[in-house]
C-alpha cells in the first residue's frame, strides 16, 4: 500500500531547507500583526470542496478582521493569543472536540491533480499524484480530524504568507485514512531519526499528508513546548482509531485488529513504522 503512493508520485522537486522554512514560519507568526490591513473582512480566493480529500479554502484574511467559518469546509478561522502577538488558526466547531493543536515546521500534501496542476474536481477518476502545497504553519486534532493552516509556504493556487493575511485550511477527516506512517532515516553517527508523519488516503483522489512537528500549542495562551514526532503520531493514530472502530457493521476480527493499532501495534516498512487504519478506500473508486 505504500510503495502505491511512492509509484504514482511524480519525482520530487528540490524543496526549501527545513532550517529555513521553520524560520519563516516562525517570522510569520511573530509578524502576523506588524502592519495596518486596510480590509476588514475574510475573502476566499480559491476553495476545493467537491471531494472527500483534500478540502481545502485559499484566504486572503488579514488579522482582526474576527471569527470566520468556512462553508462546506465545517472550519472555523480566528485570531488566537500567542507570546508574540494574535494570529489566525483554525478552531473546532459545534460539538466537535479539540484534541491537540501543534506548530508543523515543516508540511506537505500531495493529492491527485489534473493536467494544470490542479486537484482533481467533479467527476474525474484520473489524474497523477502532485503536489499541492508545501511549507510551515499549525495542526488542528479533534476527535474527528486533522485541520492543516498552511501560514507560509507555496500552494497550486499561488504562495502563501500570513503576514500579508494569505493562509490556505486543508481539512482531512479520520474516516478517510487508510494508515498513518512514522518517516524515519538513519543517523550518520548510527541509530534512527524520526523524521516526520504522513497520512495517506488510498481512495480516489488518492491524497498523502506529510507533518514534521515542532511543537504543542495551548490554545487559551498560546504557550507551546517541544513534542516529538512518536507522541504526535500516537495522537492522531488514537483519533483515527476511534473513529474507524465507530464504523457500523465492523466485523469483531477488525475490530481486535483496531484496538491493537490503538494500543500501539505497528507495522515495519524498511525504516518506517506504519498503522493501519483501513484497507477499504473510503468515498471514492474501490
């Protein structure tokens, strides 16, 4: 099942210096309300609803502009207190629960896209894996997701920075992972790094999401402190295991199968550690 997501990837791109992308993120952060906006109110640039994954809404927002959701994609936008300065994050909804928030240094989604480069819409069943956008900002969990806010990087439809008040929200529910991957590399001096997490839809259009953590967020006061690569895996691996064991009609061999993920089964593949959500593909081409 992986090597399928490592076929169909186009080859890769020289991509920024992880040093360097955390170190925009973090000028980001700190910037987001160094200058006057002359807008008031959020406008969405570009959005891609039409499909289970990946969602995602393309802001040109500036800071205190207010709260803001985001139709279709059940996402809530507002400036939340940091050390530094407000900026704009994504926020749970209605009874949705907010599991963990946490700063990515460094990100990237890769999604089924057409010949323009563009995700896949309306009723295409083909397309090649590329990506659609790369760079640094914050993760949202809740007991039934992962809300990604890209806050400076690169996306399909034109860069992002939110000190200029452009971010782009991806919304990617449990329900549509089939496994989540622990991307280790080999130390020079010897033993293994653990490099970052990568979600992986396998259904049409097929969708990868790459997260390198840095840090745990307190949303009420913005505080943050070092997380690791296996802790923030294991949050999500828990959120997407609840769900998937919520699933009606769930055989019981499954379902011992599941509770062993939750509790920490892992699959080796090469230096990588991966679990196993589903094998089914969900909403889209079996």
């Amino acid at each position: 099942m992986i090597g399928l997501v490592e076929d169909l990837a186009e080859p890769a791109t020289a991509l920024p210096d992880r040093a360097e992308s955390a170190s925009r993120l973090t000028d980001a952060i700190r910037g987001s309300r160094s200058q006057e906006r002359r807008r008031t109110h959020p406008v969405e640039v570009a959005v891609n609803l039409s499909k289970p994954v990946p969602r995602f809404a393309l802001f040109d927002r500036p800071p205190g502009a207010g709260p803001h959701r985001v139709p279709g994609l059940a996402v809530a936008l507002d400036d939340l207190p940091r050390p530094r300065g407000a900026h704009l994050a994504p926020m749970a909804v209605d009874d949705e629960v907010e599991v963990g928030r946490f700063v990515i240094g460094y990100l990237r989604i890769l999604s089924t896209c057409d010949a323009q480069g563009r995700p896949v819409a309306g009723d295409a069943t083909s397309g090649d894996l590329r990506e659609v956008c790369e760079g640094g900002g914050e993760v949202l969990v809740t007991d039934r997701r992962v809300v990604v806010e890209v806050m400076v990087g690169t996306t399909c439809h034109g860069p992002v920075d939110a000190n200029r008040g452009h971010v782009l929200v991806a919304d990617f529910p449990f329900e549509a992972v089939n496994s989540v991957e622990r991307r280790r590399k080999k130390k020079l001096l010897g033993g293994v790094k653990e490099q970052a997490v990568r979600l992986s839809a396998l259904s049409f259009p097929v969708t990868v999401v790459e997260l390198e953590p840095l840090a745990v967020l307190d949303t009420a006061t913005g505080d943050s402190a070092g997380v690791d690569v296996p802790l923030f895996a294991e949050v999500i691996v828990a959120m997407a295991c609840d769900v998937h064991l919520a699933s009606a009609g769930l055989e019981s061999a499954e379902r011992d199968r599941l509770t062993a993920v939750r509790a920490g089964r892992w699959q080796p593949d090469g230096l990588d550690l991966v679990a196993v959500m589903s094998a089914r593909p969900f909403g889209g081409l079996p």
